[in-house]
C-alpha cells in the first residue's frame, strides 16, 4: 500500500472513525495486560502447590489474553489501512503522515485530546510535540 499522506483537515475529519478503533484497542490492551498478569499469577500459584482453581483460573486468564491480542490486532490492521501509524498502545498514541511543504511530517493525536493540536518531525517523537499550526 502507497503511503498515506493526510492534511490537517482530513485527518480531523478522520477521528470520527479513528478515535473509537484507539479507545478499543487501549481497552483491549489493558484487558490483555491484566489477563497476562493474572495468568503469572494463576500460574506461580498451580506451580506452588500442584492446582485448584488457580488452574481453572490460568485457562480462564489464557482465554481472555488471546481474545485481548486478538482485539489489539484487529484495531491494528483497521488503523494501518487507514493509513495511521500507532505508536504507544497503552496511550493510544497515534500519528497521520502529513506533508509540511516538502517535509514529511506527523500529526499527533491520542486517546483523551478532543482534537489534533500537535506535530512533530519523523524522528522527534511524542517528546517533540510542537503546536498546529505549522
């Protein structure tokens, strides 16, 4: 697929469909990291002392990880296609390509901004978050 290059305006248009794909895939990146954690948990304590319903527990917890990193893929694949590069999971940290003249540049947004207020440079980063406009 073409790189994907957005102006300002599309790409706040595109957060009617963007922002629920990142409020999911935030959710199921905590539903996995507390289903993995549990599974460490439920684990350590099989290992301890031979079972009980900590194994029923760490089959439970195994399930609900899977279809976590299932869910996370999915809002993965969807963000990819429209051509938005995730950067943080946990955050829901996202960037559209956008073009600044002849520079390649991103425009940053992440779950809870109402808006996209930020750019920054291809290897600047979430540290190098500068004001919109350019």
């Amino acid at each position: 697929m073409a790189a994907r290059f957005y102006t300002l305006d599309e790409a706040r248009e595109a957060l009617s469909v963007v922002r629920p794909i990142a409020e999911r895939m935030v959710e199921h990146r905590r539903a996995h990291r507390h289903a993995v954690e549990g599974r460490g948990e439920a684990a350590a304590h099989v290992a301890g002392n031979g079972g009980g319903s900590a194994g029923h527990d760490l089959a439970a917890l195994t399930d609900d990880a899977d279809r976590a990193a299932a869910g996370i893929a999915e809002c993965l694949r969807e963000l990819d296609e429209l051509g938005v590069q995730v950067k943080d999971l946990d955050r829901g940290l996202l960037d559209f390509p956008a073009l600044r003249g002849d520079e390649v540049v991103l425009l940053c947004w992440h779950v809870g901004e109402d808006d996209i207020g930020w750019w920054h440079g291809e290897s600047d980063g979430f540290a190098g978050r500068r004001p919109l406009p350019f």
